[in-house]
C-alpha cells in the first residue's frame, strides 16, 4: 500500500483526509453509486405550471408501460407536512402546485430510462391560478394567497405571518430615530443580490428499502441524518422508530442538503412496492427543484460621527423565500443578527419580511443570510472611510467591538480575533503601498477590503467513545461528514484528548440507530459543539481508564496520567505504565464493564437581552459562539469590457484553534471561490416564476482559470473558552465577506459605487463609465 | 437493455457488453454494466467533468461518449489510474499528492480531476501552475477554490522522474 | 434509433439520405442535446472512421483544408495555419475546454452553427469556404453565406460538411481572436476575429468579424474596403465600430443584455485593432 505522510495525526497536524485514499481511488460510494438487490428506479413527474390547482390525474398511459412498478401521486400520500420553521411542505404536491418544477407524481420502474418515459406519460388536469412571481408582486393588494391554510400551520417560533408573508422579524437597540441627529455623515442605499445556486458537484438523491416488518431504511445525500428522518416521518406520519436513516459519502452540501428533497418520495415508493427503490435528480431538476440562496433586496443607512466613530444603522431587508418555508424564517433572523457586523453601532435597527412567491423554495446556503447583508454594511464602512478621508481598514479598527462588548441583540462574546485578522490582513497585503495598484495596460486594479463576523451554531449535539478490546477506539457522534472533513478532526480531537495516534481511532458512520442525535452539519457548528462533545466523551473514557489503573497499581487517580501511544502511567514514575489493551482487557473481561464514554449537550447562551434589545418574530432564541474575519482581495478591471478579475486575497479568519490547518485553508480557499462566484458570474435568472437558466451551460461558477492562485489564508486562533482545544468555526466565514471586499475593490478601481451583485461585466462598465470619484 | 452488443476495452480489459443502446453513453455503460463507478454523472452535458475518462490517452467527456461509438479505443478510467499487477492499495503519483495535499475534499469532482491530471502529467517538462489550471479548466470543483488541487498537481509533475 | 459507423465519405453520404439520419462527429453537442432529450435522431451516423475527414492539409499556395472532424484541439494547435490564418487557431484554443476541445469537430461546430461558437466569426474574418458534400455532388459555400440565421446553415438535408477551405493569408498579415465571456470556457458574450495587414502606416488587408452579437457573425466588408489603404487611426475605426454596429441583432439573454453587446462589442473590435497593430509593428 503506498503509505499517506500520516506522520503527525494529533490536534493542529494536517493529517490528510480519513478519506482520501477512498475518495482518490474512485472507490468511495456516493448515493448514485448504490445498488440493492432488486432495486427499482424512480422519476419525477413535474408541474410545468406555477401555480395551479390539481383537477385530477391520469396514470394509465404511465401504469401500462411495461417495466412499471408503481406510479404514485399526491392522492397516495398521507396528509403531513414538514418545514424547519414553519410546517408547510407536504411530500409532493398535493391539491395544488405552487412553484414550477413541483413534484406533482413519482413513478418506481426496472431501470431509469422506462421511469423517465412514464414519468412523462403522466396527465395531470390543472386550473390554473394567478401567479406572484416576485416578493413586489406577492405583496400587492390583489395577490393571490400561496399558502390558504398559513395561519394554521405548526410553527417552531412565534412566527408574525400573514397573506403572504411567511414571516416577519425586527431587532433593534437604542434609538435609531433619535441618533441620525447626532451622525456628521450619513450613507444610504438599495442593494439588490440575485439567487445563487449551491451546485454541489454532485446532483442531490436517496435510496430507500424496506424490510419484512414494514421498518424503511433510507440513505440519501444529506447533511444531517436525523433532519432526514425528522422531515421524512412528519411529511409522511410515520414514527420516528420506524425509520432509520444512514449516510453514504456526500457530494458536498452548501446548506442545499440539510433539509429534505426527494427523500419523502423514495421512502413512499419503497413502502408501496415493498422493494428498493432509487431516485436520483438530473442536473436541472436539482437546479429547479432544489433550493438556492435567497435573493435579497436590502435598504441600508448608516450614519458615523466625524471622527469616524459610527452612531447608528437601521437596514430592512426584503427575501424571497419561494414557494416554501424551509429555513427561510432562520436565514431572514440570522441575517437580522449579523446585521450590525462586529462593531458598536449604539443605534441599531434591522428588520424584515420574508414573502412566499411561486418560485422555487429558498433557503439554507453557506453564509445563511450573511453574505448578503454584508456586502450592504460593509460597502456602506467603505462609502464612510471615503467621505470621512480616513482609511478603511483603521476605520474598522476604530469601531470593532471591544472585549466585553455582546452582539447585536445582546449575545455574550467571549472571544474576538477582529483587532488580529485585520492587521495581520493589513501587513500581508501590504495595504500600505496604496488601494489603487500597478496594472497591465488597458487594465485597472485595486485592494478592497470587508471585515464579518458569523456564528458556529447552535442546537444539540453528542459523542460516543468507546475503548474496543485492543484498545483502539471508535468514535461515533452521528455528523455527516459532507466533504469539509469533520471526520477526520473529530477524530484528531479524539485521539489528541485520548494521547493515540489517530489511526487508532475508527469513526462511525452516521446511523439514527445508533448515534447520538446530531443536529446536522450546517451552521459551521460540527467542529465547535461536536467537537466539545467528543472532547468530552474521551475524557470520561480517560476518566474510567486511570480508574482502572489506580485499582491496579492502587494508587490516587490524581496520581495517573495519559501517555502517547495509548498507555496511562503514574506520574514521575516512567516504568509504572499500562497499555490501553490491558486497562480494556480488565473492562470487557474481569471488573467495571466495557469502557464507553458518552456527553450530549443542546447550545443554550441566549442570543437576545431583553433589557437591551426589542426583538419581535425572531427564530433564534440561540445562535451559537462568534467568529470574526477580514479578508483583502485585489480585483483587476478590464477597461475594454468591465469584466473585473480577482488576482489576489488574503483572508485572515479566527477560528479559534486550527485542529488541521490544511482543511482550515481548504474551507477558506473554496469559500472564498464559491463568494466569488456570487460576486461575479453566478446568478439564478428568472422569467417570471421560472428559472431561465438551470443548466451548468448557462449557470456559472468559477473555473480553476477564474479563481485566482494566490488565495492567502492567514489563520488568527483567539481560543474561544468553552471550545473543543478553543476552536471554533471556519465553513461559512471564508465566504461572508466576500462580495463585499469585491464590491469595494471594484469601487476604488471605478469610481462608482455598485450595489447590486453580480458584478458583471455590463454593471462595472456602466460604472466605468459614469466614472466620477467614489463618493 | 435493448441494442447492439459491443466490447469496450477499459484499463486494459477487454469488457463485452451483450446489448447497447444508441443512445448509451459510455458514462452509463461504465456505471451500470462495468460497476466501475469512479466517473460520476455531475451534469450529463459536458460541462462539470466528474465523467471525465481518457480516450486513446486523451481526457474526454464519458457523458457525451456513445458507448457505440468507443469500440476499439483505449479507456482508461480513475479505477485504472494504477497500472494493473501493482500492490493492493497502490497510489499512482497524483492520486498520493492529492491525497497529501489536502485536495480531496467531498471527493466528487476527484476522479475526473485526476483523470486530467493524469492526461497533463504525461508531459514530460515540469508544469507551471498556470498550465495545470488550464489543464483543469474542464473540471469543476465546488469546495476547494482549486488552489491546493493545483498545487499537488504542479508537485506531481515535478517529482516526476 | 440506428447507429452506424461508415468508413467512407460516401457511405456516410449516403446513410445520411434517410428521414431523421443525423451526423454525429465530436458529440459534444449532439449527444448533450440527446441526454436533455432535445433530440432524437432516426439514425446516428458516426463519421469516426471516415479517414478523410480528419486530416489538415496545406497546399502549396498556403491554402489550407481542415477536415470536418478535425477536434478543436487539433487545430488549436495547427502549425500549417500561418500569418492572418491564426484566427481560426487563436479561436479554437478558446472553445470550451481540453476535454471537450478533444472531442469538438470544426464540422460539428460549424454545422451546428451556434451564434455564440468561436469558429464562425473566425472563419468569416478568414475569408474561409465549407465544402459541402451530398447525394448530388459537391459544392463550396463561402463562410459569409453559410452562416444564415440563429442556428440556421446553407446544409441542405442529407448534406455534410467535408471540410473548411482557409485561403492563404498574405505574408505578414496577423489574425487575432479575442473573446469576452462570464467565465473560462464558456460561450462569448461577445467576440472579435479579425485579419490585419499594414504597410508603413497604411492598411493593406483589413478583416473583422464580430461574433454573438446576431443570428450570424457580422462583418461589413464594404467599410473594410474604403479603409484600405489609408491609416487605422481613431476615427478609421470609428467608422468600421459604427457600421458593424449597424448590422448588429444581438437579444438578452442568461450571459448578457442585447444592450451591453451594442455596446461593448465596439470597445473590444478597437481595442483588438490596436493591439493587432501592435504586434504587427513589433514583428517588424
Ligand atoms: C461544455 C461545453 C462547452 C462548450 N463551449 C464552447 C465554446 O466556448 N465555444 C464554441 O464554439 N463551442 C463550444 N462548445 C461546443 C463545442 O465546440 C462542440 O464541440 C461543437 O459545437 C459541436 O461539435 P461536435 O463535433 O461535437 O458535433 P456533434 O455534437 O457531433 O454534432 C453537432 C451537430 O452538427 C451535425 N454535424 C456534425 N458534423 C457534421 C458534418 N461534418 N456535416 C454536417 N453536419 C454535421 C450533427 O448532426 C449535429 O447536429 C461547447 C460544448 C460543451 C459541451
Ligand atoms: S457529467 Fe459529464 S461533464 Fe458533467
Ligand atoms: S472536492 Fe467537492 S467538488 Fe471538488
């Protein structure tokens, strides 16, 4: 076997991905790779209309194709409805379609090709009904309503809903009325972000088999197996018991895998034709039928004393949130949250609305709402640097917030690595030389800089570590690996906390049966409150191991220690030692029982102070701990056309402690791209409710031609207390920034301020050619 | 599957498929009859490069190959990216600096990457950064921003001998 | 759905003679379009083993035959493709990407014509002829009048194309491609395929052909030839920017606006004759 350099394994090593091997072998298993003996094959038959009332179906046609298993509609499923925040999506369209692209039927046959061909013969009888497109027209006076039964639905939150606005929320502290009286400078804008898609390489799928008792299990591409059973027993009432839900290797997730797609379907199809059944979306199904990022419309004002001290901001945002629910009430609150950035603005007041429309549903997607805000509130820093003459970056540095400062809402933040990120950003772009840089002729090019803030969230998490009899270890915490590499940390934190080289340490795969309930990975959460779990399993296994040794060396526990290599000894005596292998023998065999320690723990610092904060319609009672970045980037304009390039950045981002500074850059670097992409190519265009271009032919992201080399990741480790080793997040913050730094670059290469992402070649002209000086 | 019957040479084997359809494209083929699952279907339009295989040496798309179309041609796919008769559990060279670098990360556009590695390592000179991003301008690649794929690559081709 | 495999330019014409038969030559279109379930022809008929098809060939005038089938990569990289004929090789080095430049034809580009493809304007500004082959015989059309409409060619059912025919370019011309599109390897926004000769200052060969800005590539010949002759300054190539903006028809669509094309397709047809000047006096 051709050996991987594995040679340092412990926290803070780049030890290579667990795997690696698997995944350069070409043998790792992704959904479309499974087969199960006697599989069928699913399709989706889809509603070409964007909002109508079903009349009826027609299967005939479909039912007699020969090779067809079962067709089934929405009339075959139960009555139930699932939705993170607000419960509003049944499993397939039922009664009625409400975006273009809807599943409206299923067919299961032999073989793929004969399930698409029925999947087409499928009739469906439809009235039509009026359609709001966009937010503008679901809100007019005279739209039609998406959701009849939206005031009595289940919501997790108090939700303030109503017509068609899912939900509406407001945050503010001080009085922002009052203070734009004592601000010298005051900026104000509309900025406008389009609908990105996550495109994950891979196209989202599931599998899902039952056995003899009628008991399903699912495999499926996810971020989280439990929001899987979750979505999929409450869409189709069954009980939590009755199904289990697994993992195979996951294609990537941007947020667009963690709630659920076609799994409710297979899980159906499976129980009705008793055997395997398989259903993977074609690219523009998935790019149709998926979810993307909210496309935001975001009023922002903000107002600063002369001296650059900042006063006062008030931002209202409106989201499309689409046709269903989703995470959309989390992403509009979250969003809310970050809105002050990481400073002390006294006089804050940010609220939102959040309106269905007959679109695709909106919803999770790296940055959860932050990205968007932003690239308003950290333009609007720029736009106050250059009507104050001060430097952007010391304008920043003057208003971060200061320790013992709490977030916006009054959320306790216990560490704070902004003064560093900045100034260690400042040093290696060498911001000094000037924004306005060399270029090539018929070229432009400058620095442009964004400071962010984002959380690593939030809600319940577990570990198990069990001591095997060898003693080698397994770890099992029930996170779904999905290609950013928590296995691989969570197993360095494992076996750093148990003194083991790393492969000593198996890690489980997700399995609802029998991991400890993880709420998914989402929210830059798993290496943060995972983390903290697994820390806290070992240790309680560490704990029962120098038991163990103190019965038989009969000594004080306080006496033992850990030693590398898996081996507890008497401290200051190096001879007094047993292996792990003796100590579990003991365990499984002869006194006390198998060593297994466990810890589960829900995060619970409240994200709002009453006594500082007005919150109405908030869905986050608890966000999680902060992490702060600044990033530089260097953007060349072409002069002839306006097509703005990035050449260089430098990211320097907090995260706590890097337990494998490898993956800490891997997540910057394709945090960074994917941002750009949002900043400057991709855009999910829409005809009315319908996506114009869901092809990867017309929808672009970066290729390794457009994403620059030169992607500097500095790591800033402002240890957060309470974190596994001080970690805290890196999966979403890499790309927070982005669009702003972009949008700020481009802004000193111009002249013109541009508020409306993506910066295509046609904006950044006509602002080339507005010219003037900024501001 | 109805159509005509064709042999396929692929890593090396001669592998007979009873019958294949017009339509069939060798991407299917490779997956569903050869369980070779290593090229995977990102897009089935050409533009993503998970399928990518080399065809008589050169990097192509499996997605918009017919399968009917590829007899007598040498494919060569991730799965044989190891020359046959080497160790179990064998890397070739770019498949350990991708591994090393830190640039597998959900592993889904891998194969296709290394397939296009592979096609420019048979350079002899090494390469410059900017020719392996060239290189590798066909195959998308979601989380990693390319920059450490790139690098193991540029690496590859210097340790070659 | 057939599929045969001809190994002569004769059979494959004479498969080609059947309700719904379709050439397939690269793929790279067809079958995309075959996996979107867009198409679905009668019968397929491969022309990998049509021999014939796949050389370049450089007569001894400078002419140059590329074969239908001949990939983009290969012509990319074509060392018979001299002075002002390194349009077409500057073009295909910017389609799409390797793997696909290892399976797209000339032939399967030109017959799908596109109008956002790299070859059409190219071979317009290279005075470029198809010849076309079908049951009644052969027959060349000039690159000006095959291109006709959105998607539209001079091909008449049953008809292939044999090969593109490049005249020679005259000594110490150049041809330059310059493409604008949202990212790497995509179709262009806009493009500009122009040949350029000078002598002392004065224009001796004058050829600019502006690419996805209509249902077909733009050139006006007739502005090209007041301007030979004189000089390429600013206001020379204004009046060319003007009257090829005059023929433009572009529409919005998901990679630009109409408006935008208007207007930038100008900007870049002036700053590719500048630099074309360029390099012409620095190879001086
Ligand atoms: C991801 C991707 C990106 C691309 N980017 C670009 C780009 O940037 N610029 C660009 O110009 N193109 C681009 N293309 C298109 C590419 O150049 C195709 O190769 C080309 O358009 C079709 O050539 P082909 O040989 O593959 O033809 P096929 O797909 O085999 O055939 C295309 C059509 O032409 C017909 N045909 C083929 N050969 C002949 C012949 N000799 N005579 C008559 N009819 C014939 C076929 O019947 C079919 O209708 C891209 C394609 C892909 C998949
Ligand atoms: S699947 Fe072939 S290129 Fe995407
Ligand atoms: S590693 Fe996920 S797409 Fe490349």
């Amino acid at each position: 076997m051709t050996p991987l350099d594995t040679s340092a394994t412990g926290v803070g090593a780049s030890l290579p991905r667990l795997d690696a091997r698997e995944k350069v072998t070409g043998r790792a298993q992704y959904i479309a790779d499974m087969v199960r003996p006697g599989m069928l094959h699913a399709a989706v038959h889809a509603s070409p209309h964007a909002h109508a009332r079903i009349l009826g179906y027609d299967t005939a046609e479909a039912q007699a194709v020969p090779g067809v298993a079962c067709v089934l509609t929405g009339d075959d499923f139960p009555d139930g409805r699932m939705g993170a925040f607000i419960k509003d999506e049944p499993a397939i369209a039922k009664g009625k379609v409400r975006y273009p692209g809807e599943p409206v039927a299923v067919v299961a046959a032999e073989d793929e090709e004969t399930a698409r061909r029925a999947a087409a013969l499928i009739r469906v009888d439809y009235e039509d009904l009026p359609v709001a497109a966009t937010p503008e027209e679901a809100v007019a006076p005279d739209a039609p309503l998406i959701h009849e039964g939206l005031a009595d639905y289940f919501k997790v939150f108090p939700a303030i809903c109503g017509g068609n606005v899912a939900s509406e929320t407001e945050l503010s502290e001080g009085d922002v009325d009052a203070a734009w009286a004592d601000c010298d400078v005051i900026v104000e804008g509309d900025f406008e972000t389009p609908a990105q898609a996550h495109l994950s390489i891979e196209p989202v799928g599931a599998l899902a088999e039952v056995d003899a008792e009628g008991r399903v299990t699912l495999w499926s591409a996810n971020q989280s197996v439990f929001r899987v059973q979750a979505n999929v027993c409450e869409a189709l009432q069954l009980p939590m018991s009755k199904l289990r839900c697994l993992t195979p290797k996951v294609g990537a997730g941007f947020g667009n895998k963690m709630e659920p797609h076609v799994q409710p379907l297979v899980v159906q199809l499976a129980l009705r034709t008793g055997r395997p059944v398989k259903l993977i979306l074609n690219r523009t199904e998935d790019f149709e039928t998926v979810r993307a990022r909210h496309p935001f419309k975001i009023r922002c004002k903000t107002g600063a004393k002369k001296d650059g001290t900042l006063v006062a901001r008030e931002l209202t945002a409106v989201l499309d949130c689409g046709a269903y629910g989703d995470d959309s009430p989390g992403v509009l609150g979250y969003s809310l949250l970050m809105s002050r950035g990481p400073y002390r603005i006294p006089h804050c007041r940010a609220s939102g609305k959040l309106v269905y429309t007959n679109r695709m549903r909106f919803g999770a997607f790296r940055g959860f709402g932050n990205p968007q805000v932003t690239f308003a509130t950290e333009s609007q820093i720029d736009e106050i640097a250059g009507r104050l003459g001060m430097d952007p970056l010391d304008l920043r540095l003057k208003n971060r917030m200061q320790p013992g400062d709490r977030w916006f809402g009054g959320g306790d933040v216990a560490s704070n690595g902004l003064a560093e990120c900045i100034e260690k950003a400042r040093e290696a772009s060498d911001w000094a030389r000037g924004r306005a840089l060399p270029a090539p002729p018929g070229k432009r090019r400058a620095l442009g800089v964004a400071a962010c803030a984002h959380i690593s969230g939030l809600l319940a998490t577990g570990a198990i570590v069990r001591l095997l009899e060898d003693g080698s270890v397994v770890l099992n915490t029930g996170a779904v690996d999905i290609g950013q590499g928590s296995d691989t940390v969570l197993t360095q934190m494992c076996a750093s906390a148990l003194k083991v080289p790393a492969d000593r340490v198996a890690t489980a795969s997700p399995d609802t049966d029998g991991s400890p309930y993880n709420w998914g990975t989402t929210a830059s959460r798993v290496t943060y409150t995972t983390g903290r779990s697994v820390v806290a399993a070992a240790d309680k296994v560490a704990e029962q191991i120098k038991r163990h040794a103190s019965e038989i060396f009969e000594c004080a526990v306080e006496d033992l220690e850990l030693r590398d290599g898996g081996r507890v000894g008497i401290k200051g005596v190096p001879d007094k030692e047993l292996s792990f292998f003796e100590v579990s023998g003991r365990a499984h065999w002869a006194a006390g029982g198998p060593i297994v320690g466990t810890d589960t723990w829900v995060y619970n610092q409240p994200s709002v102070d009453p006594k500082r904060a007005i919150a109405r319609g908030l869905p986050f009672p608890q966000i999680g701990v902060y992490s702060f970045g600044c990033m530089i980037a260097a953007v060349e304009i072409d002069e002839t056309t306006g097509k703005a390039d990035v050449v260089e950045v430098w990211s320097a981002m907090d995260v706590g402690k890097a337990i494998n500074p490898g993956s800490v850059e891997g997540q910057i670097e394709g945090g960074f791209v994917q941002g750009m992409g949002f900043a400057l190519t991709e855009e999910m265009v829409f005809d009315g409710p319908r996506l114009a271009n869901p092809s990867m032919m017309d929808y672009k992201a970066p290729t390794s031609l457009d994403a620059p080399f030169d992607i500097h990741s500095i790591i800033v480790e402002a240890a957060e207390p309470g974190g596994p080793f001080g970690a805290k997040g890196i999966g979403e913050i890499g790309l927070v920034p982005v669009p702003a730094a972009i949008a700020n670059a481009v802004a000193a290469a111009i002249g013109t301020r541009l508020r409306r992402l993506p910066l295509t070649p046609e904006r950044v002209l006509d602002g080339m050619l507005e010219g003037g000086d900024e501001d | 599957m109805t159509g005509e019957p064709v042999t396929l040479r692929v890593n090396g084997a001669e592998r007979p498929v009873a019958a294949v359809a017009p339509w069939t494209t060798l991407l299917t083929v490779l997956r569903d009859e050869f369980g070779l699952t290593g090229a995977k279907r990102g897009c089935n339009q050409g533009v993503c490069g998970a399928c990518t295989v080399t065809i008589d040496g050169e990097p192509v798309r499996s997605c918009l190959s017919l399968a009917l179309n590829c007899a007598d041609r040498d494919i060569v796919t991730v799965e044989g990216l190891v020359p046959a008769g080497a160790p179990a559990g064998a890397l070739a060279p770019v498949q350990q600096a991708l591994a090393e670098g830190n640039a597998v990360q959900c592993g889904f556009c891998t194969p296709g990457i290394l397939i296009s590695a592979h096609a420019l390592l048979r350079r002899n000179a090494p390469l410059t950064v900017d020719e392996v991003r060239a290189g590798l301008s066909g195959n998308l690649c979601r989380c990693s921003g390319y920059k450490k794929i790139v690098e193991a690559v540029a690496r590859a081709s210097e340790a070659r001998p | 759905m057939e599929f045969v495999r001809p190994d002569s330019i004769e059979a494959a014409v004479a498969a080609l003679q059947a309700d719904g038969a379709a050439c397939l030559a690269g793929g790279a279109t067809l079958v995309a379009m075959m996996n979107a379930d867009l198409v679905a022809p009668d019968r397929l008929v491969s022309l990998r083993d049509v021999a014939a098809l796949r050389d370049a060939i450089r007569r001894p005038d400078g002419t140059v035959v590329i074969g239908a089938m001949r990939r983009h990569r290969e012509t990319a990289e074509e060392t018979d493709l001299r002075d002002g004929q390194r349009v077409l090789s500057e073009a295909a080095a910017q389609i799409a990407n390797p793997p696909v430049r290892n399976m797209g034809t000339i032939g399967g580009s030109c017959a799908f014509a596109d109008p956002a493809a790299d070859y059409p304007p190219a071979l317009l500004a290279a005075d470029a002829r198809f010849a076309l082959i079908g049951a009644v015989g052969r027959r060349t059309v000039p690159a000006g009048d095959f291109f006709l409409d959105w998607y539209e060619t001079a091909l008449e059912p049953g008809e292939l194309i044999e090969a593109v025919i490049l005249p020679p370019a005259p000594a110490g011309t150049v041809g330059s491609y310059t493409k604008l599109a949202r990212v790497a390897g995509d179709f262009a926004i806009a493009s500009v395929a122009l040949v350029l000769g000078m002598d002392g200052g004065a224009c001796t060969h004058l050829a600019v052909a502006v690419g996805a800005c209509g249902p077909a590539p733009v050139r006006r010949r007739d502005v090209e030839a007041e301007l030979i002759g004189g000089g390429l300054g600013d206001a020379e190539i204004r009046r060319l920017t003007d009257a090829l903006a005059e023929a433009f028809d572009p529409v919005d669509d998901v990679r630009a606006s109409a408006d935008y094309r208007r207007r930038v397709a100008p900007r870049m047809v002036r700053q590719a004759l500048v630099e074309a000047q360029q390099r012409l006096s620095e190879t001086l």
